[in-house]
C-alpha cells in the first residue's frame, strides 16, 4: 500500500496548524498561549462536578437548546442584537465553528479573503478545503486597506480584536465591508470579552455576517471545548445540517451554562486582566526602543525598534523559564506577543525585562 497515493491529493501539501508549546512544570510562567490565567471560578466548577453523575453515559443534547436560550436571553441580552434562538449555533470550540462554514460554503476552487498578519487557522483550512486563498495585507498599523472593499469571494474572515496585534476592528468598517462584498462576512470575536467593542449589533442591519465568539478565553474553559456563533436563522440552520451530530459534549454545556449564571462575577474578575495590560503597558513603554500596541485583547504586542534585539529578549526570556510568542513571518520578526496573566507572573516578566534591558537596550 502506498499511503501517499490514496490520500487525497491537496492533502499532501498541506499543513498542519501548529498548536503553542505546552508545558507543565510550575516552574514555567507561561505568557505565549493567550489562556486565561485564573481558574474557573468555584460556582461553575461545582456545577461541573454535580453534573459527573449517572447523566455522562447519556448523549448530550444534540442542539444544546438551553444553552442557546441563556445565550441570548442573559449573556448578549444588551448587545442588542438577534433574539431568535434558531440564529445561534452552539460548535466544539470556535475551531469546529470555522470547519462547520466551510462545510456549508466552499466548493474546491471557491474564493476566500483573509488577511495578513491574523489568525493563521483560516487559511489552513481554506486549503483543507482546496479553496482559492486572497490574502490580503493589513497596513502597517494594522488596520483594513481600502482594496477591501472592491475583493470578490465566497467567504472573507475577519478577527476582532485581531491575533497577533489584539485590536478591535471599527464597526464603521464591518458594517461596508458587508455592504460592498458579495459573500459572507465571518467575524471571530474570539477575544471579544475582554474588548468595549462589538460587532453582534451589525447583524439586525445586514443578512451576510456570522459572528462567533468562545467560552475559552473569558470564561477559562479552553480545556471543554465550547463556542457560539450568531447568523441570520436560514444560515445557522445549514450549519446544523453539516455539524456531527452530538458536537459538544454535556459538561462544556453545563460549564457554559453555569458561566452565563454566573457572568457578572467572571467578568469582574476579567477586570483584573485589563487592569494588568494596562500595568504591562505602561511599565514597557517606559524604555527606549520599544513600544506596546494598544490592545482590546487578553494579551500586548510589542515591537522592537532594532529587530536583531528581539530573539535576544526571546531566548533570555526563556532561559528564566518565561514563555512569550514569535512569530518568525514577514513583517512580524520584530515583535513579541505576551499575554497577560495574573500580577504575581506579570511582575516575573516585567523584572526579567528590566534585566534584559539593562544589557540591549
């Protein structure tokens, strides 16, 4: 048998996402994944564990009807957007979110938009799907150039606040790009809990936009793999038609309802996260060199003035057991993301900075 040869044929030059480097030595401050740093909080944890009964031998409900109920009746209830339940999608995780649109839209050939530099994750599944990938480069602040509004395609993907820079795209902005393109629109709103801004209003004015958000960054439960998306009601419904059948697992369900329950409480705990980017933000722009971008997002990006400095401040960091993201791509070498994390880790990374600095900067 020769694999290669049966394997269909796209597949043999595609590749694979690469996940971040997963440590677990304490002895680590791990700044690179953009996890939430704190736990669960108790409510939702004992919620979980009540649910680990007789009831895990039983297939979960296929279209988590509760969930989607609080969705919108709790958590997004002054978003002031959509209110038919039959317009959320409940997905394992954002990542089975974008492979479920895929699967409704996409022929092989079809045309796909993303944007350079953003999540890397769309355009590896564009090629999963043989799509034809326009990817087109952000300017150098990052923001949309104006080319946009002109590009053809079947779907155009669009992260908000943007990974790796962390900032939030203006409605303005969605709102013409969802007038002037002739396919849909796909919001990831991934990071969207720790932003002022969101898009979910945009979707009572316009037909051609998914927004979709997740449970595992806010909300800490990156581990159970649960995540949502908002569309008009005759979109949502092809994308249940495509999903597996039983796609998210009864204790992600529990867990994300509890976490509606108890969301103002998370949420003031989150606060402590923009609190310390803030922190973060301030203590690095106080040196030469360097500057923080503004950020709506649970992580900071900074950027080396004198590229050559920044895999110095990588490997030294490392060497302190301090993880912090590269990205080794064009227009990106000299800059770092680093999450932020609670103030005993951030003090760690702000105190290895300073001792790097004194010998770079």
């Amino acid at each position: 048998m020769e694999l290669n040869k049966l394997i269909r044929e796209n597949l043999r030059k595609y590749s694979a996402f690469e996940t971040s480097e997963q440590l677990t030595d304490a002895d680590w401050v791990k700044l690179h994944t953009n996890e939430n740093p704190f736990p669960p909080i108790p409510e939702v944890l004992n919620d979980i564990k009540k649910a680990i009964n007789e009831s895990v031998r039983l297939y979960p409900d296929p279209t988590a009807f509760e969930l989607r109920k609080e969705i919108l009746n709790v958590l997004l209830r002054d978003k002031e957007t959509l209110t038919n339940r039959n317009s959320v999608f409940i997905g394992n995780g954002s990542d089975e979110i974008l492979d479920v649109i895929f699967k409704v839209f996409i022929d092989p050939g079809d045309e796909v938009i993303v944007f350079y530099p953003s999540y890397s994750l769309y355009k590896i599944i564009a090629t999963l799907y043989n799509a034809k990938i326009n990817e087109i480069q952000l300017n150098e602040d990052f923001s949309i150039p104006d080319e946009v509004y002109s590009v053809k395609g079947k779907l155009m993907f669009i992260n908000s606040p943007n990974d790796p820079n962390g900032k939030s795209f203006g409605n303005a902005t969605i709102l013409k790009i969802c007038g002037n393109f002739p396919g849909i629109v796909i919001v990831d709103e991934t990071y969207a809990d720790f932003s002022t801004q969101t898009c979910l209003p945009l979707l009572k004015k316009v037909k051609n936009l998914i927004v979709y958000r997740s449970f595992s960054k806010g909300f800490s439960l990156a581990s159970l793999r649960i995540g949502y998306a908002l569309a008009a009601a005759e979109i949502i419904k092809e994308m249940n038609r495509v999903k597996l059948p039983y796609n998210t697992n009864y204790l992600a369900q529990v867990a994300a309802l509890s976490s509606i329950k108890h969301s103002k409480k998370i949420f003031e705990n989150n606060k402590k996260i923009l609190e310390e980017r803030e922190r973060l933000s301030e203590e690095l722009n106080k040196y030469d060199g360097i500057s923080v971008l503004p950020s709506d997002s649970n992580f900071i990006f900074i950027k080396f003035e004198d590229k050559s400095k920044t895999l110095k401040f990588v490997w030294d960091l490392k060497e302190l057991k301090i993880l912090v993201r590269h990205f080794s791509k064009p227009g990106l070498y000299n800059y770092i993301r680093v999450t932020v994390s609670t103030e005993k880790d951030n003090d760690v990374f702000i105190n290895a900075f300073r001792t790097i600095a004194n010998k770079y900067l």
